[in-house]
C-alpha cells in the first residue's frame, strides 16, 4: 500500500527524477517496480515502451529506467533491443544483478549461449539470496 502512495505521488512527474529524492536503492527499485506496474496496467505495454524511452532518452545514464524498459521489451521478445538497452548498464555497473540476468535471457533467447552464460553466473554471483 505504502509503495502504492509513493508510485500515485509520481503520476505526472519525470521518472527520471524520482530517485533522487528516495533514500533506499532498495525502496527506489521497489518503487519504480510500481511504476512500471501502473504504466501497464493504464497505458498497456506499448505506451509503457514510450515512457520509458523517453526517460531513457532524457537521461541515457538511468539504469532503472534502462532495466524496465528492458523487462517491457522482453515481454515482447524483442531480445535484440534488450540487449541494446542493457549494454550501457553493464558496462558501467557489473554490479547491477537484475541487468545481468535479463541480458543473459536475452543472449540465451538469441542463440548466444556462452555470453548468455556469462551473464547469468555473474548474475547469480551478484544476488542477495
């Protein structure tokens, strides 16, 4: 309910500003996970897709944005793309356990094996179980 409130109080404001003021990376990424959620289920998929490009276009180094952008995509197995997206964020975060995860998918989704591999140990080296 509570991530619910924050997600509501974002409505109009630029997604890409919104993590400046959130405390947590834990709650910013829970939050944005709300976001991208209420996109959807208001605007569909493919308006989602629009926003997030946009973000991603304002602000080319936002991560989260990258990352959700990345999860619509994936939902529309548009593998090529995600990979495009995500590149940026691994390159510059190794560290970000939910990118490398979804660019092995998406390696693993092209055919790619050994990267898609890779991508998937580090991934499972990075979470926090």
């Amino acid at each position: 309910y509570a991530l619910d409130q924050v997600a509501r109080s974002l409505e109009g404001r630029d997604l890409a500003q919104f993590t400046r003021w959130v405390d947590s990376d834990w709650m910013a990424s829970r939050v944005f996970d709300v976001v991208l959620a209420r996109a959807v289920a208001e605007r569909g998929v493919d308006e989602a897709m629009v926003e997030f490009r946009e973000t991603v276009r304002l602000d080319p180094g936002h991560q989260r944005a990258r990352v959700q952008l990345a999860m619509l995509l994936t939902t529309s197995n548009r593998f090529e793309e995600v990979v495009e997206v995500l590149q940026p964020v691994v390159a510059t975060d190794p560290s970000n356990a939910r990118a490398q995860y979804m660019i092995g998918l998406a390696y693993e989704a092209r055919g790619e094996f050994r990267t898609a591999l890779g991508h998937l140990e580090r991934a499972a080296q990075l979470a926090d179980w």
